[in-house]
C-alpha cells in the first residue's frame, strides 16, 4: 500500500513527493531540538510528531493531489488538524483525575490543534475548545482511518505511549519549578503554563513550516544560532576594537570602567533578570553588547536580542552593533511589518517566506515587535517565540513600555527567564520600579549588573535641569520666543515636543523667522532613509559649530547620539526628560554644566486629551518639580538623582489615570469587558459554569486574547514613500509582474523597503484613500504614498488635502 503524502512539488521540472511519516519526523525533530535546551525535547517532538495525523485519510489524499495539479480548490477545506487532538484526548485524558497526564496532554493537543491558527480553550461563548474537537464526527474527518494508518506508517502506539511519559515528566517538573517560585498562586502558574503552551505551539509551527519550505523550494532553510566558536570569534574582534580607546578623560575612563564590569558580571551569573543602570551617555549600548556577547560564551546561549522602544533608533543602534562584530551577516533587523499577513489555512503561505523568524545569532527589534511575538495571534508572531528561549534579551529604555501592558510583561520575562533559559536585561536610566506593580518582576541577586557608585557616575553631570513651567503654559509663539531667545546665548539647541502637531508647528514658526540659522525637523512622519540623512547633516552642523535648531518629537531621546548645547523639553514625564538631557553636552563637548529647560504649553499648543499617560506623567513630573523646587535637598539637589526618580514613580504609579492600570481591559464581542491578562490566565469568568468545574487544566482564550493584543490603541499601515529616486525604483518594482511571481525577487524587494516606510494612523489612511494618495499592490499587502504627500523637509503631509 502506497504511504500517505503530505506534499507534492515539483522542482526543475520534476514532480517531488513528501510522506506523511516523513514530513511528521522532520517536524518533530526540528521542534524537539527548539525545545531541548529548557527541558521540553520529548513534548515538542511527539507535538510535532501527531500535528498532521489528518493528512493520513483518502479525502486529504484527494484533496492534495488535485491542488498540485493546479485545480481550484478552498484552501484548509479538508480538517486535517482535529485527528491528532482527538487520539491524544481519548488515550491520555478521558475519564481521568486532573493530574499531570492531563494538563501534558492539553498542551500538546494545543499545540497539534492550532498549528494553522489559534483556538480558544474556552470561548467567551463559554464553549470548549477541546469538547468542540471532540464532539466532531469522526467519520466527516476520518478519525478512524487516520489514526489507523498513522499508527502503521508513522509512530506504532507504543511509541506515543512511551513519548507520552517523558513529555510528562518535562511538564511537572516545569509546573513544579513554577508553583515553588510563585507560590502556588493559582493565576501567576496558570499564565505561566498557557505561555508553555504557546512556546510548544511556537516550537511545532516553526518546524513545520521549516520542513515544507525546505521541502517545496528543495533548498535547506538556514538555522544559525550562535555556537560557543561563534561568540568566541565575536568576543575576540569586539574586545580588539575596544582596546583601541583612549581613557585619558575621565568621562572616557568611567565608560571604560562600565563596560569592563559587564564583561565580568557576565560570566559570574547565569539566567535570570537583571538592570543594568547607567547615566546618559554613559556608553549603554557597547558595554551592553560586551556583556552579551560574553554571557552567551559563558553559558551557551542561542542568540543575542537587543529590543528597542522606538523604531526611530533601531538602524543607529544596529549600525553601532554591527560595527563591533565580526560576521556582519549574523545581525538580522526586525522592525516593521511591510508586509500585511493574513491567517490563511493554507499549507505554506509564500508570504510567511518573507517575514523574520528571529533565527540568527543576533537579532535587533522593537519593543512593539517583542510584545507581539509574545501575545499575537498571527501565526508568524506565535513561530518567532521559540527563538526567545536561550536566549540573552537586552530591552533598551524600558520605561517606554505602556503600562496597560505592565502585568503581561512582567510575567511574560518571568516566563522566559525562568522557565525558557533566557537572560533579560532592563538597560536604562530610569527603570521603573517594576518590583512594585501588581505580578512583579522576579529580579536575580545582585540586581545590578554595575552598582553604583557615585564616584563614578559623578562624571556624567553635563547639564543642569532648570525649571521654566508656569502656571497657564505657553502657546506655540511664546515657545518660539524663548528658543530664539535661548539660540542667542548658543549655538546649537534641541526641543522636544510631546506630539507631531506642536512639533510640526514649532518647526514652521521657526523655519520662518530664523534667517542666520539652520533649522532641522525630526518625526516619525519620516521614513527611517530620511531620518538618518538629516541626522547626519545635524550631526555635521554640530561639528561645525554652525547656529542651529532642531526641533523633534521624542523619537530622539532613546540613544540618538548627538549632543547639543542647550535643550528645550516639553514636560513630560522624568524618564523623557532624563533622556532629553542625554542629548546635551553629552561628552561636556561644550565643558561645564549646560542647562535643559523644562517647559508647559497650553492646552491650545499641546492637546493631550487623548494622550493621557503622556497626560499622566507630565502631571507627576510637575509635581516633583514643585516638590524639589519646596526642599532640593531632599532629593540631592539633582531632580535625575535616584530619589528624584524614585519619588516620580510613586508619584505615577498611584496617579488615578495609571494606578490599577496595568491591567489590559478589552471589550468582547459580547460587550462586556475583560481584562486580556485574566483570559491568558484562569479566564475565570468564563469557567464558572458547572460544566467546566474541574475538566481541563488550561482554559485560556488564546485565540480571542491574541486578536484583542494591541499595544498601542490606534491601529497604523505600514506605507513605504517616495522619499527618494531608491525609494520611487522600490515601489515600482514592488507593483511589476516579476514580483508577483519571483519569490527571490519580491523578498529583496522587502528588505529594500524597509527604510522607506512609515507607519500611517487609520483615520490619516482613510483620508489619503479618499483622495487617492494611496496605491495598493493587486493583492493588498503593499501600501505605497503618493509623492505629493510627502515633504522632503518634515515627511508625511496630509494637511493640504484634508483641512
């Protein structure tokens, strides 16, 4: 008898078969060895083993042959996913005590079950997503003949039976690990086994679409995590590069100081989470890279990922990188998505192709990106997350996180320090106190990866903050007025707005009355290819010493390294303000203490009625202003001392529009409200009805909690412009007949696309639609802006059609 097929290709025109048996080994053995370095090999690979048990029937085998020979067929029409869950719930599940075999068995029905899309374990419907499987006809999805010839060509019962008790053994021995360091409590260890699950599904979705890339292109897909030749390579040409520095100053001498106690703190500790806390310009980012590349020697790490908050300084944060390491090729950025996805049913969708898996040895992204690889429900996000496991996980400036996110991150770096084998490292000035939020962060010991020492970080005190708030504010003129009349006294100076608006504003009242000087704009209303040009020509009009202004949003404060002579900011929080004065005098370029003003506007120059964090934390950052204004001495004299900071969390974390808000409140289609965290955990609610009492260990709504995730409430596009002629030649590529055929072709397209892309807000897209300003590619996955659109000084421009 003919074994049963799970693809059919044809490659240099030669028609290519794949059996079941032999794509379901390749998958569990690609997912066993995901999992093996944090003790999950034997629940991956038998996952991975029984995911297609549904391909084994004469409708699946119908189905295929007539979709490779080119008829129309529905895509997913043929159930092939239900098979595997139903064997494992009726052998390890029915009729039997809640237990260890129980919730491994629900985990690798989980994964079997959702590995072309998520299901909820229980619905807001309250329904179950495991009796759903169960309850269907078996004959509509021939269970009985499935099983039957799985069994013979694939994996004799015994085998699974065997399979099936190590699996178990991992999971109690994880559960066990979680209930000591949580306590037992019934949420935090329910949260923690639904992200096991997701890292199984996340294991078994990358090996499965590995196996079939490689299988229908008939090319090997590369895997390059790093090995301990690797780092060492790396170790060897960072460390030759940095004996180079001169110490004599002593801003140079207490850099090197910082970086020379992370190469050591990284060898001496293991897992778990760490801060590493050092004043602006105090060289974060290579005593940062040191420190990983040093701990990923020591303690056989998989990768390296540096998580930046905003998109604005990912390529200068990966240029710095990549200039400290050896194989330039293994540093993968990964920051947008030009690419629209859509969940589709289909074996291999050709676009999954040419999104990022996070599989080199270094890979650079966002903060947004990380979040979503933790809690979307789009299966490309699901498959990046077992790449996060051994990993060394450095978030940079993480006090941009938004608080409605607080608990689920939180527990997420507790998840993966001490259940996946991962390191994290909070890089910042400012951390917040997130030992004091609701689930708090389970820091290592010693916390901190340099102490500090005042000695040392006394160097850094380049600027003084001077208060200039008033109680009514200024309007975007009376701003204006107090630039000019700063510029008069020097010759660079930097202001920050809180919003594009007043940014945009401020920038075109200047532009117009400063002849005898250069004036600069900076938002995220510029593609990433014009922010960098325009940092470099400020950076060349700094060197200069030419009269200048630049007027920017806060897309600055987060590692951009220039450095002024004066600096104006907007109130906002401490944390940006602390980072504003980073961009002043930032090696004492200009000597002595340089000062940062810190100014209100009115409500008619800066509307934050919608922006009520920002709201918040300009509030709290007020009032300690006040405060210290009271008694400085209370707090050093220094409004960036650690008292000073510390005092502005407190302040924040009990502000009515942040205390209790850590939580993330969704609305369901039910209309009522839920907390997203609740439906990852117990999804309490929805589990009160008898029937649930006590049947299933996880009853997470993955599936409706992943569609909910968003990190930041307005929806954006991704829109590439015409920023330049590179740019115009891209989008004229992207809408050729060769793109929409050559695969190769279209991936460098992507990659190309990159730097000219910005994000668009729904209702600016709307807008830009309604006037045709907007060109979509003939299958809507590409979005390009119309060149009137775009301003080589200040980016988008949607004004000119729309008001």
């Amino acid at each position: 008898m003919k074994s049963h097929l799970a693809h059919i290709t044809e490659i240099n025109g030669e028609r290519m078969e794949q059996t079941v048996a032999e794509h379901s080994l390749h998958v569990a053995g690609y997912a066993a060895e995901k999992l093996r370095g944090i003790g999950l090999p034997n629940t991956a690979y038998l996952a991975g083993l029984l995911h297609d048990m549904g391909k084994c029937t004469a409708n699946y085998q119908e189905y295929l042959l007539r979709a490779s020979a080119g008829e129309e067929v529905a895509r997913g029409s043929v159930n092939h996913t239900f098979c595997g869950c139903i064997y494992l719930l009726k052998q390890y599940h029915a009729g039997r005590p809640q237990g260890m075999g129980t919730v491994t068995c629900e985990i690798i029905v989980y994964a079997v079950g959702a590995h072309h899309g998520q299901f909820d374990c229980v619905t807001p419907q309250n329904t179950s997503g495991f009796e759903h499987r169960l309850e269907k006809d078996p004959k509509e999805i021939g269970y009985e003949e499935a099983v039957s010839a799985f069994l013979l060509e694939c994996a004799p019962a015994e085998e699974i039976d065997r399979l099936f008790l190590l699996a178990q053994q991992e999971i109690a021995a994880l559960f066990e690990a979680f209930r000591a360091r949580f306590r037992k409590n019934r949420t935090q260890v329910s949260f923690l086994m639904g992200l096991a699950a997701r890292m199984v599904l996340s294991a078994v979705i990358d090996g499965d679409r590995r196996d079939t890339a490689e299988f229908m292109t008939g090319m090997p897909q590369e895997y390059c995590g790093g090995s301990s030749r690797f780092w060492a390579e790396q170790i060897s040409f960072f460390e030759q590069k940095v004996s180079c520095f001169r110490t004599q100053t002593p801003i140079n001498a207490a850099r090197s100081g910082f970086s020379e106690q992370c190469r050591v703190f990284a060898r001496q500790h293991g897992d778990g989470i760490y801060r590493l806390t050092l004043p602006t310009g105090a060289g974060k980012t290579l005593s940062a890279l040191r420190y990983t590349l040093h701990h990923a020697k020591a303690f056989h790490k998989k990768r390296i990922l540096f998580v930046i908050p905003l998109l604005s300084i990912l390529e200068q944060n990966s240029a710095v990188i990549r200039d400290y390491i050896q194989d330039k090729s293994s540093l993968t950025e990964h920051h947008s998505n030009v690419v629209k996805l859509f969940d589709t049913k289909e074996e291999l969708n050709q676009y999954e192709l040419l999104t990022d898996t996070w599989e080199s040895p270094i890979v650079i992204t966002t903060l947004v990106q990380l979040l979503n690889t933790l809690f979307s429900d789009k299966t490309g996000a699901v498959r990046r997350m077992s790449a996060l496991s051994q990993a060394v996980i450095v978030i940079d400036e993480v006090q941009s996180l938004p608080p409605k996110t607080m608990n689920l991150f939180t527990m997420a770096l507790n998840f993966l320090a001490y259940g996946c084998g991962a390191t994290i490292v909070l890089s910042s000035a400012t951390t917040p106190c997130f030992e004091q939020t609701d689930f708090p962060l389970q820091y290592a010991s010693p916390v901190e990866i340099v102490p500090y020492e005042p000695e040392a970080f006394v160097v850094f005190k380049r600027t003084e903050i001077i208060d200039k708030t008033s109680p009514y504010g200024m309007s975007v003129e009376e701003l204006a007025d107090f630039s000019a009349e700063v510029l008069s006294r020097v010759s660079s100076l930097l202001v920050i707005c809180n919003t594009k608006e007043s940014a945009l504003r401020l920038y075109r009242e200047l532009a117009h009355r400063c002849d005898d000087c250069r004036v600069f704009h900076l938002s995220t209303s510029m593609c990433m290819a014009h922010r960098t040009d325009t940092l470099k020509k400020i950076n060349a009009a700094l060197k200069s010493r030419e009269k200048m202004v630049c007027v920017s949003t806060q897309l600055v404060e987060a590692g951009v390294d220039f450095s002024f002579e004066s600096v104006i900011r907007a109130a906002a929080g401490m944390d940006n303000i602390a980072q504003a004065a980073g961009r002043c005098n930032r090696s004492n370029d200009f000597g002595g203490i340089r000062p940062v003003y810190v100014v209100n506007l009115n409500q008619e120059a800066e509307k934050l009625g919608m922006l009520r964090e920002i709201a918040a934390a300009q509030r709290c950052a007020l009032q300690l202003l006040h405060r210290f204004a009271q008694n400085p001495d209370r707090y050093e004299r220094d409004l960036l001392s650690g008292e000073s900071v510390a005092e502005y969390y407190r302040f924040l974390f009990q502000d009515a529009d942040i205390k209790g808000k850590f939580g993330f409140p969704q609305r369901l289609p039910d209309g009522t409200t839920e907390d997203l965290f609740d439906l990852l955990a117990v999804n309490l609610r929805h589990i009160e009805r008898p029937e649930f009492q006590g049947k299933y260990f996880l009853n997470q709504a993955f599936l409706t909690a992943g569609h909910l995730f968003q990190v930041f409430d307005e929806t954006t596009t991704d829109v590439i412009v015409p920023y330049n002629d590179e740019a115009s030649k891209l989008i004229a590529d992207l809408f050729s007949e060769k793109s929409a055929y050559d695969l190769a072709f279209l991936k460098r397209c992507v990659e190309r696309a990159k730097p000219y892309t910005i994000q668009v807000f729904q209702y600016q897209i709307q807008k830009l639609s309604d006037y045709g300003m907007l060109s979509l590619t003939p299958d809507k996955r590409f979005t390009a802006l119309n060149k009137q659109c775009y301003n080589d000084k200040t980016g988008l421009v949607i004004e000119n059609f729309i008001y």
